[in-house]
C-alpha cells in the first residue's frame, strides 16, 4: 500500500528497527505499543500510546483512517482487542474508521473463568460495533504459524477446537469490517 502512495505506518515496539524508518515498501515504522493509556516506558521498556494518542502524534486530529490492522499480544490475556475497540467506540472514533481489521487471539482453555468472561467482552464489543455500522465483511482461520512449527499446510483451528474448551491452547483469526455509515472527513 506505502508503494502505491498511501500513507502507512507500523507500529511494534518489540521489533529492533529505528524508529522513524522508512521501509522499502514506504511503510513507516515506529518502535510504540498500542494499550489504554499513555506509558512512556513499560516493565520492557516500550512506550505505550492509546489510539487516540498515536492519531495527536501523527498529526491525524480529525484525518479519516481509510484502514487500521489492529494485533496485538498478551502472554496472559491473547491481547489487547477489547480495549482498542472500547477506545474505538468510547471516543467516537470509530466514526472516522473506513475499514478496520483485528487479529483475534483467545486462550484457552475458555472453562476458565477469566477467558469465558473475556469471550463475553469481545462479543459485547463486536455488537457495539455492528450497532455503529460496521459489518463484518470477512474472517480468516490464522494459522500461519502453527502451519509452520508443524510443517504442514493441512492444519485448520478446526483440528483444534475441542482443545480450546478445556486444555491451555489458544485460538487466533483475523476479522474485517467495513463501516456502512462512513463519511468522508475532509
């Protein structure tokens, strides 16, 4: 997308690249974390912005995000989702967002109280999201990495999903959406 002209930008603060690096693909990197609130530097010692914060950094204030990939990783919870899509809608942002997929992570086993608690949040978020206009448009089965570690291409979550309920197993997809009552910002 950077190659065609749009303005794309990457963010990851666990990747070793220069902050403020311009790949080859015109993708521009910086080494900042998405979370809900404001850290300058964790227990790793990454900077932390919420969404908001990222768009007052970018100077986007009141720009339209045409398409935001949201994945994020938690060892203990799968991620950070439900708390970028609570910004989303909380803050009205969601009005200025074309486009926006997420990766999706739930751990298992989803017996336990804490991931069938955070199974219900996400539910609950994706219904907001529907009520503001988005529509889901696709879901993809993530796979891509335990395809590799288990060198076959033939593995589905499908193989799985009996796992999810009651063993420490974790669960990835990716979501799109599209939101049926954008209107142009500028």
């Amino acid at each position: 997308m950077g190659r065609k002209g749009c303005e794309v930008h990457s963010f990851d603060p666990s990747i070793e690249l220069k902050d403020g690096l311009v790949r080859e693909s015109g993708v521009k990197y910086h080494k900042v974390g998405i979370a809900s609130r404001d850290i300058e530097s964790n227990e790793y010692g990454w900077k932390l912005m919420t969404l908001a914060s990222v768009h007052r950094y970018l100077n986007h204030v009141g720009d339209c995000i045409e398409y935001l990939k949201v994945d994020t990783d938690d060892p203990l919870t799968g991620g950070f989702e439900d708390q970028v899509m609570r910004e989303i809608l909380d803050t009205g942002m969601h009005e200025r967002i074309q486009h926006f997929s997420m990766e999706v992570h739930l751990p298992g086993p989803l017996m336990h109280p804490d991931h069938g608690r955070r199974c219900k949040v996400l539910y609950n978020l994706f219904t907001r999201l529907e009520g503001v206009g988005y529509k889901l448009f696709i879901t993809t089965d993530n796979v891509r990495g335990a395809q590799h570690r288990r060198k076959t291409t033939s593995f589905t979550q499908l193989t799985k999903k009996h796992d999810i309920m009651d063993k420490k197993t974790r669960i990835y997809w990716e979501m799109s959406f599209i939101n049926t009552k954008f209107k142009p910002c500028r």
